[in-house]
C-alpha cells in the first residue's frame, strides 16, 4: 500500500502537447495517462506506469488526477483501457462521468493500452 511520503513526492501534471497526464518524481518521469479530448468527450487508452514505480500507487493518483480534471472541464469520458475500467469499478463516485455508449455496449469491453499499467 503507498505510503503518504511516497505519494507526496509524485509530482502529475498535464502535458498537453504530448497528450496525457505525467506522473514525476523529482525530474525523472515514472507514469502517465494518455487522453484524447474531443467534443465533450475524453478517451483515456492507456495508463503506463514503469516497472521500478509500479505498488507506488502513481496509476491511482494519474487516474485519480485525469477524472477530476475531466470533471472540472465538465467532460463525459470513455475508459478505453483496462486499467481505467478497473480503477472505475472500485471507485463509484466517479462512474457518472462515463459517457453512454451508442448502441447499449458494455463500457467493460475497452481496448487494453500497452505497457505496463498499474499503481
């Protein structure tokens, strides 16, 4: 479980150049969550955190940051990773931010992004 001391030198900022949240730890990049932002909508394929950080819980605090900024910007939003759908599921009170697929699909069924993934 992460320690507040490890959570407190997770640094996540938005880079929207690049398209995604980045999780740091002083200067050295440890995670980040791809989004595509697009009318009203931001799709998030893929959350990558590196091997030597993953247990830190740097996937959490990554999603954790993408959902409330999504919520801010009042965005509806598309979990196209598993992670995200996994992170969803244990965290209800954001599910009313996922966008209502067209034709009834099941939000569960996402693309899995590449890398590796975790908190």
């Amino acid at each position: 479980m992460p320690t507040a001391a490890t959570n407190s030198q997770v640094t996540i900022t938005d880079a929207p150049a690049h398209g995604r949240f980045e999780a740091r730890i002083g200067a050295t990049l440890t995670g980040f969550a791809d989004y595509v932002r697009d009318d009203g909508l931001v799709t998030y394929p893929r959350v990558v955190v590196s091997r030597p950080f993953l247990g830190r819980g740097i996937g959490d605090r990554l999603v954790r940051t993408a959902l409330d900024d999504a919520r801010r910007r009042g965005l509806r939003i598309r979990p196209a990773c598993a992670f995200v759908e996994q992170w969803l599921a244990m965290h209800p009170e954001y599910r009313d931010l996922v966008a209502e697929e067209a034709g009834g699909g099941d939000p569960g069924t996402g693309s899995g992004g590449a890398g590796r993934v975790g908190g």
